[in-house]
C-alpha cells in the first residue's frame, strides 16, 4: 500500500496531456460503480471519452482537476459547463455546472484529496461567473458534497433512457 505524504500532493489543473489519465481514472471510477469488468463495452466508453476530453478541455466547456503524488495522479475530478434558459433565483445567465468525474485511487482515499478538488471547482465556477452547481453522488462521496453544502434538489431529476 502507498502510504501518500499530504504535504507532497501537488494540485493542478487538467490540460490536453491529461486525457489519457482523465480517461483510465474515469473508466476505473465506472468500474468500481457499477462492478463493470473490462470487457468490449469499456473500449467503446474509453474512445468516446478520449474524444470527448480532447473536444472540451481546450474548448474550456469541461475543466477538470487532478492531484498527483510521486509524477501519478492519484484523484481526479471535472466539471461540464452549459447552458439552459435562464430560471428565477439561481440560474440567472443560464449557466450551470455539473460536476462529475470525481475519483481517487484507492491506496489515497479519505486524506481530503477529494474535498480539495471539490473546493478547487467550487473556485472555477465561481470565477466563471455560475452560480448553479449540480451533480449525481455515489454513496461513498456523497459525504464530501453535503459538507461543502449541496443539498437535495427542490424537484426530482428524472429520466427517460432513449436508446
């Protein structure tokens, strides 16, 4: 087991040579998640995000963090801005962000990486002028997000799978 030094994670943001990275440590999240075994589906999920984070980190319509210990990043996390119509008292300019993405690696789990990256998306939204953040959490992370204050949505989210 890696016995991680807090003092020597290094926090940055996610550029275009991350992508790989951003892509195995969603993959291993999605894994964990659904209890998914590598099979042909995961070459389908893995070359659709390839295409998706090379498209949206430099179009800066997906900022993601990552903290990194030893040259390997061990905790990842993203945010998706878009747009809807605007609504009365919250979403103004009709930008919000969702975020998703979040992940760390076992060996680095409950150390605070995630509310770190948490915290360092909360900042970039903020700066990019939403007021609206919104996400789906697993039972494991749901803790970090109630504790930085997301609540239970007024109305229920749901969905209708079309294909």
């Amino acid at each position: 087991m890696l016995e991680i030094e807090k003092k020597r994670i290094v926090y940055r943001r996610a550029t275009i040579d991350d992508v790989p990275a951003l892509v195995d440590c969603r993959i291993q999240f999605l894994n964990e998640l659904f209890d998914h075994p590598e099979n042909e589906d995961t070459a389908v999920v893995r070359k659709s995000l390839r295409k998706c984070f090379a498209q949206a980190i430099p179009s800066k319509d997906f900022i993601a963090w990552l903290a990194e210990y030893n040259g390997r990043i061990i905790a990842t996390s993203g945010m998706v801005m878009w747009q809807k119509p605007a609504l009365y008292g919250c979403v103004e300019s009709g930008r919000l962000g969702y975020l998703l993405n979040f992940y760390t690696v076992p060996e680095a789990r409950r150390k605070g990486i995630g509310t770190r990256l948490l915290n360092e998306l909360v900042k970039e939204a903020k700066s990019s002028g939403l007021k609206y953040l919104h996400l789906h959490a697993s039972k494991d992370g749901i803790h970090i997000y109630r504790g930085a204050g997301f609540v239970e949505p007024a109305m229920p989210e749901l969905e209708l799978r079309l294909g």
